[in-house]
C-alpha cells in the first residue's frame, strides 16, 4: 500500500501530507481490524518501510546495474506495475546528484562508526530467536537459572534477557559447536569474558543490575541511546523493557536510608553550604555556561561569571552544589538542567513559602550520578528529598547556585512542550 499511495521521490516520511496518512490508515482499517489507537506506531511502521524500500531500490538495482555497466531502465521492469516511468527516471536522476552522492558518503561514515553490528539481515529477533534456540546458540549465553526461564516452545524476546538476544545477534556456531563472532572478533571475546564474569558474580550476590543499568549496559560500557534499548528489536523502547519501578533506581536507594539518616545527610548538606548563602540583591542568578561543560566546575581558578539581577522567565538554566567528589578545592557539581521564573519573594511552591535568597525552578532532567542528591530545600508533604524525585515538578533553589546556559535565552514553545510531555507535572 505505502508503495503505491506514496512517491518514491518524496525524501522523508515527515514529507507525506496529513491527508495522505489519513487515507492510508482508513483503507488499512478497511481491510483489517486496526484501533484508532494504533494508528501512531502504524504509520511509524509506515515510514520505516517507504524508506526501506527507497534503499532496496538505490543499493540493489541502481548501484547494482551500474557497477556492472548496464542501463538503470532494465531494473524498472520488475517493479513497473507499483511505479510509474517517470517516478523511476527521477529517483534515478536524484542519485546522481553530488548532494546525494556526499549525503550517501557521510551515511556510510556514520554506519562505520557501528562497532557491534548485527548479523539477523531482515529477520530481526522475533524471527530469529527459533533459529538459535534449535541450532543451541542461545544455551551459550544463558545461565541455569535462565535456560530455566525460557525452556519453552514459545520462546518469545521478552522471556530472554536482552544481553542474550544482543549476544546471539552478533554471533554464529561452528559445526563442531564453538562460538564465532563474524566482523569484530577480539572485541566481542572480550565482551564475552566480561558476560561471563558478570553472570558469575550475579550468581554469587557479588553485583546486582539495577533498572537500566543491567548486564547488558555494564558490558557494553555506555547506556542506552535515548529512547531505545539494545537487544530488543527496533520500535522497543524503556516503557517496554523497564517497568516505572525499575526505572526510578534512586527511590530504592533512598528509601534504604533510615529517616534520621536522611534528615543528617540534609542537614551536613545544609551546613557545608552556609558560606554560600548571600541577599539577593548582591548576588542574582548567574550567567551563560556552555552545555558542553562537564558536570563539575573548578570555581577556584576560574574567573566567577558575571551576574544578572533580573532574568526572563522559561531561562534555561543548570543546577549546581558544592562538590563533595572534590571538596577541598571549593568547586561545585551540576546535578541538573532546570528552567528557571521570576517570581516574588515569599512566594509558595507547594504550599511552602519560599526561603531567602532563592529562585523558583523547574527541573527537566539530573545528571545520572547525582540523582541521589538530596535537595536543599525537602519537601516532605510532598515525599520529595532528592534531586530525581522532582524531575518534572518546582522546587526552590539557592540563586547563586542557578547558572544559565545562555544569555537572554528563552526555550521556545515548542520545546516547552515536549518537556512537559516528557516531564509531566506530579
């Protein structure tokens, strides 16, 4: 259907007109019993196959024909019943082009830099996990607790762990049983002997995964890329990997903390950061720090910023505390990335009224190894006692301790918007 509704020369999906969709998803829904809620992922779907069908046509007729000297025409018999001449002659055109030329080159780059690359071809995990289940391959990497947990003939992706699947992608058997790895061979033995200990030390109590941080992400060195996760297949991302629990790790550290540990842990924060504490007046919110800064900033030798003594409203900012990773030479730690308001003295954030020398603030997001961070000004009511518990929700904030990340800089609505889909207030 996307074949024949949708021109191969449009670039993107982004492209097709709202109408178009519209259209395509109610002749789907004609034919096959489809919710209207489905219609988002569907046509998601959509997308991805015009664009892989672009890409079979580019890399299996049209680079093809010409390495081997022939007329690009002959490949459009086959497909000439789902294209028109005239659409084949200007996809063709459009190839040729230096622009697509240097596009498909810097493409090329990019995929390179796919160290772990995967040998499923067009099957994909749900296809292939059968496969290496009857020819033993998922045995190789699986525990005895796990070969426990997926001992049935109706083995699906989500009864595996997902450093399995991840390893089965990348990996073959010999005949006589041993393990290879086609393409980047010393890397991924050593990636295996790093499976291989972790799981022994799962087994032995010695270390625990901890919501996102599994085993998979210990192997591999660096977590997962914003919205998807490894091993699972494309279109899967946290929400179906990670329950909400799993996902909010600092509550279980936290809640490990007894109520008179907490209330200490606050309290030496608290007094570590007395010396810090000036009016207003003198000292407002601070200037511009670049995003590409670390998390943590020598203030020692290092020119203070300037400061402004009033900013707009919706600024984005950065949230600092003094260092404890490096206390003795005065710095401070960014724990997140806020927007910060102008609002008056004495106003309330959840029915509290705010301290001296504060600004109201809006967190976004925490830098992952301060979400345990206790805030500076709990909220107890609301069961708020550090940074990660109020990611989405206001909070008040010591002003000199609120850089912002650019002058006069004002998110625009629409990035507005997405925050607060992605961060909803609690």
């Amino acid at each position: 259907m996307v074949r024949s509704r949708v021109s191969i020369n449009i670039d993107s999906w982004k492209k097709v007109s709202k109408a178009n969709k519209d259209q395509i998803f109610k002749e789907i829904q004609h034919d096959y019993a489809v919710e209207d809620n489905m219609k988002k992922p569907l046509l998601k779907k959509l997308g991805k196959m015009h664009r892989d069908w672009r890409n079979r046509l580019r890399s299996g007729f049209i680079n093809k024909t010409r390495q081997v000297g022939k007329d690009c025409g002959e490949a459009f018999e086959k497909y000439k019943d789902q294209l028109t001449k005239e659409e084949w002659d200007s996809f063709v055109a459009k190839t040729m082009t230096p622009e697509f030329v240097a596009l498909s080159e810097k493409n090329k780059q990019a995929a390179l830099q796919n160290i772990y690359p995967h040998h499923m071809g067009r099957s994909g995990y749900v296809l292939s996990i059968p496969k290496w289940k009857e020819q033993g391959l998922l045995d190789q990497f699986l525990t005895g607790s796990e070969v426990d947990s997926t001992n049935s003939s109706t083995t699906t992706s989500g009864d595996i762990p997902r450093h399995v699947t991840w390893f089965c992608a990348r990996s073959g058997l010999t005949a006589d049983g041993h393990i290879v790895f086609p393409g980047n061979t010393e890397s991924m033995r050593e990636k295996k002997e790093k499976l291989d200990k972790l799981q022994e030390d799962v087994a032995a109590g010695t270390w625990k995964p901890s919501g996102r941080h599994d085993i998979l992400t210990e192997v591999v060195g660096k977590p997962d890329y914003p919205g998807r996760a490894r091993g699972v297949g494309g279109g899967v991302g946290y929400t179906h990997v990670f329950d909400r629990e799993s996902r909010s790790t600092h509550r279980d550290k936290v809640g490990n903390l007894s109520d008179v540990d907490l209330k200490q842990l606050q309290e030496r924060l608290m007094k570590d950061m007395q010396h810090y504490f000036v009016p207003r007046s003198e000292v407002p919110i601070g200037d511009s720090m670049p995003a590409s800064e670390a998390a943590h900033v020598d203030t020692m030798n290092s020119v203070a910023p300037h400061f402004k003594k009033t900013f707009i409203d919706d600024a984005s900012c950065r949230l600092a505390v003094e260092s404890h990773t490096y206390p003795d030479d005065k710095s401070l730690d960014f724990v997140a990335m806020a927007v910060a308001y102008n609002t008056p003295v004495r106003s309330l954030i959840h029915n509290v009224p705010m301290c001296e020398n504060t600004i109201k603030v809006n967190i976004c997001m925490t830098y992952r190894e301060f979400e345990d961070c206790p805030l500076l000004y709990p909220n107890e009511a609301a069961d708020m006692n550090v940074v990660a518990d109020d990611v989405g929700s206001y909070v008040q904030w010591p002003s000199h301790l609120v850089f912002l990340r650019e002058r006069n800089h004002r998110l625009s609505q629409k990035r507005r918007m997405e925050l607060r889909k992605k961060y909803p207030l609690s």
